[in-house]
C-alpha cells in the first residue's frame, strides 16, 4: 500500500527507508506573481508533503500593511519594516528599543496567538494526510534584532544589559507558552527559526550563542518531544559550527544553506538529523542550468541520504527560474522513488 505523505515523512525522519523523498516547496509571493502558470503547474506536478493548520485564533494581533507590497508594514510585535521591492519582505529602519531600560514597553508581545481553538486545529489534521507541522514560529534572534536593530543588538550581547536579559526572559517565557499551546494539539511537528549565519561563519561567537540561545532551543526541543511532536528548524548562513549542538538537543529536522556550507562538510551528520533541505537558492536556482540542478540533489543524496534523512525541498523566491525550481522535484524523485 502506498504510504501517506505523514506516513512518507515520519519515515525520512526515523531513516525507515521512504519510498520516495518526501516533498516541500518554499515559495516568496514574488513567484507566484512573476509565474503564475508554472507555480500552478508546479503544485499540480509536485505536491507538497507537508501542510499546516491555521490557528483560528479568537483573538488576532494588529499588524498594519503587507509584509509583500511596497511600502510599510508592522509587525504583531510592533515592528515596522520597510519594502522596496514587492514579493519580498523588507527590513526595520527604525527600532523600538533605543534603551531598554525604557523602551520594552512598547514591545507588544502577541498574546493572542495562544488563543488558538484546539478543536478547529485537530479538525484540519484529521481532515489531511499531510505531514502537519504547527503554529506560528519562534524566533527569538531575530526578533531581537527587528526591535533593537542588528548592529545594537550584537554590542548588547558582549555585555548584556540586566534590562536586555529580563526581556529576553519574558520573551523566552512566551514562546514556551506558545510551543506548549500548539503540542498539545495533533499536529506531527512544531517548528522555529532563526538565522544565524554569514555567508562563511557564525554571527556571533559561537561562545555566546551556547550562552544564551542554545538554552532556549534546548527547552523548545524537550517540550515538542515530551508531546511526541518532532521539531523542525530553521536558518540561513553557515552554521558549521553549531550543527554539533543541533544534533545534541535533538532537533529532528533543520532547513539550512547546505550549499554555503559544503555538502561533503555536512556527510558526518548524516543519519543523526534529517536535511530539510534544500537547493542553492543564492547561486544555481538564479543562474544555473538543469544540469547543474540534477548534479547538485545527486550530490546531495550521496553525502547526506541515509534511508532517508532528505526531503526533496527549495525556495521559489526572487529570481529563482521556474524550469530549475522543477528539475530540483524532478531529479529527486528519479532518484529516489521505489515501484
């Protein structure tokens, strides 16, 4: 009998030897304006194995604008970005927290995203066969740094502020609050993100990240565990140096620049967490060929599949060419797929 898509993933993640790698695609607004026939067709052809339920919050947060559209918008936490490009989603000018001595009160942490209804959320998992992973996504780096502003934020981390670590408390309390309303729900996975590389090492020292964030990841690992959730992860950059920690805490399964990092540098995880991918989106998704496509989820499969460990996964963002963004499900699947 042929497996589900939540059967198909469960088995990438527990390295039982899926018939196929399970399917995921990523897509900006930016695609699906530019190529809307090919994004279509894309879905059609490839169907995601992984879906979400809304939340049906009874309480929604106020946010102002679109995060996708020219101009501004404002965050549920009351941070405002600025676009200059429609499809993507702009960066904070001018952060809320200029002292955090003072300024923390205008932070609106979104409390109503814990009133979820629990009854309408298990009704969407019932109804699909999908992988469901869950809620809105913590990302406690980042956030700090839309409030307080990146260059700030990196200063404060060499000497924190005993106001800075109280809000990061009650930010941390949140978020397990957060992940705890969502676990115990049927959802298979909760998920969090936070980018923390440049393009060759860690943001910070990877001292001060096992300081303050490998805690936090630590607990958001053991709640979704303790509900018997997985938990998927995500962050751009090179991130090398933290992998080790992300195996320790248990992360299940972590979306990362692979390509930026080397693949044959990440063969030594194989088997011990999963490969949410995905597909250099900075370099061959833009500018590279089919062939280089195929050559590049070939070489993917034989550093890091191992019965499984791999999901077939890339963004559609800006720039990408939709024939690549193809060749990448394509390939996978030619590789992959079991009569």
């Amino acid at each position: 009998m042929t497996a589900t898509s939540r059967e198909l993933v469960y088995q990438t993640l527990n390295f039982q030897n899926p018939a196929r790698a399970p399917r995921d695609l990523w897509v900006l607004p930016w695609a699906s304006w530019t190529y809307p026939a090919e994004y279509r067709q894309l879905l059609d052809d490839f169907p995601s194995d992984i879906g979400g339920p809304d939340g049906h919050e009874r309480e929604k947060p106020i946010t102002r604008g679109d995060p996708y559209v020219i101009g501004e918008y404002t965050d549920e936490w009351g941070c405002t970005f600025v676009n200059i490009q429609a499809g993507v989603i702009g960066e904070v000018k001018e952060p809320i927290i200029k002292d955090w001595q003072s300024d923390t009160s205008r932070v609106h942490i979104p409390r109503e995203w814990l009133t979820i209804s629990v009854d309408e959320v298990n009704r969407e998992c019932a109804l699909s066969d999908k992988f469901m992973i869950g809620g809105p996504c913590p990302r406690p780096f980042e956030q700090l740094q839309f409030m307080r502003s990146t260059t700030d934020l990196y200063m404060d981390l060499m000497d924190p502020p005993a106001a800075m670590l109280s809000f990061m408390r009650e930010m941390h309390g949140f978020y397990i609050e957060l992940l705890v309303t969502w676990a115990k729900t049927d959802v298979d996975a909760l998920r969090f993100m936070d980018d923390w590389g440049s393009q060759r090492v860690l943001l910070i020292n990877p001292a001060l990240w096992r300081e303050y964030f490998k805690p936090m990841y630590a607990e958001y690992a053991q709640i979704a565990h303790s509900y018997g959730k997985k938990l998927f992860m995500h962050s751009d950059g090179h991130i090398l140096s933290i992998y080790p920690d992300l195996v320790e805490i248990h992360v299940d399964a972590l979306n990362s620049q692979i390509f930026c990092m080397g693949v044959e540098n990440l063969a030594p995880f194989a088997g011990q967490i999963t490969f949410w991918g995905e597909i250099d989106r900075q370099h061959m998704l833009p500018t590279g060929t089919t062939d280089d496509i195929d050559r590049a989820v070939r070489s993917v499969h034989a550093h890091l599949w191992k019965q499984g460990g791999c999901f077939a996964q890339c963004e559609f963002g800006a720039g990408a060419k939709p024939e690549n963004v193809r060749q990448v499900y394509k390939s996978w699947d030619a590789i992959t797929t079991k009569s």
